[in-house]
C-alpha cells in the first residue's frame, strides 16, 4: 500500500464554527514558554552548549565547552524576563499557558510557586530544551514518561497538555499513545484545533504558531523591532477578528519566550498588543486547557467517517467499484496510487478513480460508456439496472414514462447507439426529464469524437454524484 500520511485537507473550505463562549469572535491564547535551565549545556549532562534561540548572532555548539555568554542570555529570561511577563499578564488579568521544560521548572521553584498562584496552566514542553529528531523511539519514549514524572513531582500535578517543539517524526504518536494529554500543540497547521487518529484513538491538537512568535526576534528574516511584532499581531488579530466576524470564529495562539520579548526593548510591544485586544469586544483570552476543554464539549470525538485511504484491496473494490458503471478495474487501479488523508472525501476520492479513468486507453474508456445501460431502455423495463442507475433514472422520473416519452426515447437511444457506438449518457441528476431530452436531441447531431469526450466527461460526474451519496 503507497499512502501517504500528511493532511492537506483539513476542515477545507467549510470549517466548523467555534462556538466560543459568550459568542466571542476570536480566541486569543498567550504561550510563555519556559526553557531556562532546560537548555543544551554541559551542566545538565548534554555533549555541547546551546545555540538555538538567543542574542548571539550565528551561534553554534561549542562541544565539550560551557558557553558563558549562552548560559548567561538563558539566565536573564528566568531572573529578569519572567518576571516582567508575569506582571504584565497578571495586571492585565490574562491567564497563559506554560510550555514548561519539566528540568527547567525543578530549577525554577519561585517561579512555579508564581505561575500556580497566578493560576496558569503548566503544560509540558518536555525533559529537556533539546532536540529529538535523532532519538530513538525508545529513548524518546522514555524522556516522555520522565518528563510527565518529573514535572507531577515539581509542579504538585500531572500536565495535561503537551508541547514539545525540537520534535522528532515520532514526538506526536509518542505523546498520544501515553494517554495522559487533554491536547497536543506540535503542529502548526491550522487555526482551529482538531482531532487526529492515533492508533484508532482519538486525539485533540491544538495547533501552535512560529509566526506570531517572539522567537523571529532571534531568526533570520524575524522581527528587528518591537514595532514589527505589533504589527504582525495586529494583522493577524485583525484578519481574525473580521472572519470571526462572519461567523467563522477562529483560534489565535502567541508565542513568548522569557530570554527575549521579556527584554525591556521588546516587551512594550507585546503590552501594546494586549491594549490593543482589550479593547475589541467578543475577544476571549483561555488557556490552552481552557480551549481543550470547550473543543470537547462543543466538538466531541467526530464519529468514524468513511475512510477510503485506510481500507484493504478488497473492501475498497466492493465498496467503489461500481462508482464507474461495471468497470471495478477503476476502483483497482486507484487503489495503488498514493492515497492520504486528502482522499477520504468524495473530491478527493473521485480524483483518484477519475485519474485511472482518463489515464485508460481508448478502448478501455470506451468499455465503461458500454456498460451504461440506456435510458429509460430495455435494461429498465426488466429491472436489471444496477442499483445506482435504478435510483439515477427514478429521480428523474424516467421509471414513470408516459407511452409517448418511452416511444421517444427508445427512438433515440436507437438513433444515437447507431451513429455514436455507445448509449448515451448524462447524469440525470442534474437535470429533469424535460431537460434530458432537450440533451438528448442537441447532442444526438454532434460529431462521435465529440460525444466521446462529453460522454467520458458525463460519466465522472456521475461518478462524482455517487460518492457524494456514498460519503
């Protein structure tokens, strides 16, 4: 099986509505991430010093070396930019989120003591600040449970959300399988939260941002002002709102690291921001967990829908492989193609057979226009249409003729079969019976190789309707 796991589809062009409470139009969620302490340095047992996500320009790793000036950055984030985010936030009356390293908070008792009594959600951002991307599955795993552990002993409570951030392609299955996180915020893939399968089990995410990130201040390409950073989040929110506006409330997540928008330089950015939304109405400003908890409640665990991507050869075919009349190779061959998430729908499921159909040579198509039976013709007077057609010319009302119209339309279906080589075919259910004959006696003129690309083209619409009614 060729799948392919990554989800392009997403809610699509129709998302739900939030439904925030007291109707707000956006919901506006501050991150604080808390790394200090958590970071690559030799004092904490890792080979080399840290270099992501400071003040030095360029930084690299300085193997077996203590980095003073990187220590000393990460130092000032829990003794001076804490703080200052602590009082801007607990003066403007907004609870936040911790991503806290659970390493990093065993070295940070005052400031746990603040965050709990502030009453802010301390998820996990894992053991260390370090990145898994070569880890093992079972190393991973087992930093996991010792991040879980570590951070119930230090925080007085068990995480309930999950954010690790220097991921491997494991950390998200990984952290579900655990079974201990309400959500999951590694990704950043949407503006709404959503449920993933996780081995047949369902899991919340709650998506994170990089772009509404202090972090861009120590990137290239980032913010080289304060200015920059409201202004980004002014837009965002702005673009937010409007939507929220029109019914389509959305998710806006921040997020802020201790080390730099807690700079004196940076932060009156950030508090320009919070003036800035407290200042719209309907802006409601959660927790992560606060979200999680309103997603459950308003948008429960989805029932299984039909997944086409995750079916076996067999149950793919008796499922679709009348979706192109009598022709199950379509269905066969589709199945080998390179199916995802995107396919599990009825436009993209109705791409994939339609590609094996255009992608078939000329007699092969012309095997499928055989198959449709005529309209209104013998096959349906003898009732031996396949169930699609039957319903397909019912709900035209070709199975309720009169004399005269079942006359005609034999006297058609002779004319055309003669002159084509194949019946003629429409989707009736874009069409009533008056409209089928009008179609009927316009197309009968048109030259064969004409009719063949609309009848090719008449068929996948038919098509299209059918897994419409399937889905």
């Amino acid at each position: 099986m060729n799948r392919y796991p990554r989800d392009f589809r997403g809610y699509g062009a129709h998302p739900p509505d939030a439904a925030w409470p007291s109707g707000a139009r956006i919901a506006v969620q501050f991150v604080v991430n808390y790394e200090e302490g958590g970071e690559n340095c030799l004092l904490h047992g890792d080979a080399a010093s840290e270099a992501f996500l400071s003040e030095i320009v360029g930084a690299q790793p300085w193997p077996g070396q203590r980095h003073w000036n990187m220590e000393s950055i990460y130092d000032y984030g829990a003794r001076a930019g804490f703080w200052r985010l602590h009082r801007l936030f607990t003066q403007a009356r907004i609870p936040v989120t911790v991503y806290g390293v659970a390493s990093a908070l065993a070295r940070a008792p005052e400031q746990v003591e603040a965050m709990n009594t502030a009453g802010w959600e301390i998820a996990s951002h894992g053991l260390k600040w370090i990145d898994y991307r070569d880890h093992t599955e079972d190393a991973e795993r087992a930093d996991i449970a010792e991040a879980i552990r570590l951070h119930t002993e230090v925080v007085g409570e068990a995480p309930r959300g999950w954010y690790c951030g220097r991921t491997s392609v494991n950390t998200v299955a990984l952290a579900a399988r655990t079974g201990q996180f309400d959500y999951i915020s590694d990704t950043y893939d949407d503006d709404l939260p959503y449920w993933m399968d996780v081995d047949g089990r369902a899991q919340l995410i709650i998506p994170y941002t990089l772009d509404c990130n202090d972090m861009r201040f120590a990137t290239a390409q980032g913010f080289n002002s304060g200015d920059q950073f409201f202004a980004y989040l002014r837009d965002t929110f702005d673009a937010l709102y409007e939507e929220g506006r029109a019914g389509a409330a959305k998710m806006m997540s921040v997020g802020l690291h201790c080390r730099l928008v807690g700079r004196p330089g940076r932060v009156q950015a950030l508090k320009r921001f919070v003036d800035y939304i407290q200042q719209h109405e309907g802006v409601w400003t959660p927790r992560r967990i606060d979200i999680a908890a309103h997603w459950r409640k308003t948008h429960p665990t989805p029932e299984r829908t039909l997944r086409p991507s995750r079916m076996t050869l067999e149950d793919f075919i008796a499922r679709f492989g009348s979706v192109f009349e009598h022709s199950p190779w379509i269905a066969e061959r589709a199945f080998a193609l390179e199916l995802g998430p995107a396919h599990d729908c009825p436009a993209g499921l109705h791409n994939a057979l339609a590609r094996m159909f255009r992608s078939a040579n000329r007699d092969e198509r012309l095997g499928v226009l055989r198959a449709h039976p005529d309209l209104a013709g013998k096959l349906a007077a003898a009732k031996r249409l396949t169930a699609e057609s039957t319903a397909e010319q019912a709900s035209a009302g070709l199975d309720a003729l009169t004399d005269a119209e079942r006359a005609r339309f034999t006297e058609l279906n002779t004319a055309y079969t003669d002159k084509h080589g194949f019946p003629f075919i429409i989707a009736v259910k874009d069409y009533d019976k008056a409209g089928i004959l009008r179609a009927f006696e316009r197309r009968i003129a048109n030259d064969t190789e004409t009719e063949f690309a609309t009848a090719c083209a008449q068929v996948e619409r038919i098509a299209r309707i059918r897994l419409e009614d399937m889905f």
